[in-house]
C-alpha cells in the first residue's frame, strides 16, 4: 500500500466515485473539505449534474481532464471495476476511504502501476498532514 502522506502530496485533482448530494453524509463532506483545501474535487455520480459547484460525470471514462487520484465511497465489492476505470482512465493512484477494502481492486491497480490506498479516510489524512493545494 503507498504512503498516504505521499500521495496526497502529489495529487492535484481528484474525482471521487460516490460523492453523495447528502450533506450529512461522509461522501459529501469529506469531498468538501478537500475542496476547502484547494483540491480540485470531479464528481462522478450518474445520478445528477452538477455537486460542489462542479459538473458531475456518470462514469470515470466521462472526466474529461487528467485524474491524479480516484477516492471511492463505494462498497467494496465495486471497488475492482472502479479500479479498472481508474486505470483506463489514467489516474495516478486510487484510494478507497475508510471501512472499504478489495485485494482484487489493489492487485488491479498496483499491476498497472497506480499507488493505492484503502481502508483510509482522505479527510482525516489530509488534516494529520495540513497538505493544502
């Protein structure tokens, strides 16, 4: 698994799979925070235009800009096929938040060369470290 430290560093733009219209909910307000802290936040819901003040796309294959890191609020039986989107997509990492785990999505990411991260909340890894864009 990379250093969570580390990938947050190198990463600019990140589209996060799940990002939620609730705001109670995690996969909201995790997204916010990092968009506080100047990362540049693509949501990828397929259920509404536009989170964040930011289009939303339906699929990873829809971003129509470079992904440095794919943070996913799924459950972890999605995570391979979020994982080989990632890789089709060219994103530089995929990170899967706290509570979710796949041997298989990490296998399919590693293999073709993306840090990977899982079982981490970005949020509070963004705020242990103070990394701000």
């Amino acid at each position: 698994m990379a250093d969570p430290h580390a990938v947050l560093e190198r990463s600019r733009t990140v589209a996060v799979v799940g990002l939620s219209r609730d705001p109670a909910k995690a996969a909201h307000r995790i997204p916010q925070q990092l968009q506080g802290a100047g990362f540049r936040i693509i949501p990828v819901n397929p259920h509404t235009g536009e989170l964040l003040g930011e289009p939303a796309y339906a699929r990873l294959a829809d971003v129509p800009e470079p992904i440095d890191v794919v943070e996913v609020f799924r459950p972890s039986a999605e995570a391979p096929e979020i994982a080989r989107q990632a890789v089709a997509a060219g994103a530089r990492a995929l990170w899967l938040q706290q509570g979710i785990a796949s041997p298989e999505a990490r296998e399919i990411a590693e293999s073709a060369g993306l840090d990977y991260v899982e079982d981490r909340c970005m949020g509070v890894e963004q705020r242990r470290y103070n990394i701000t864009k």
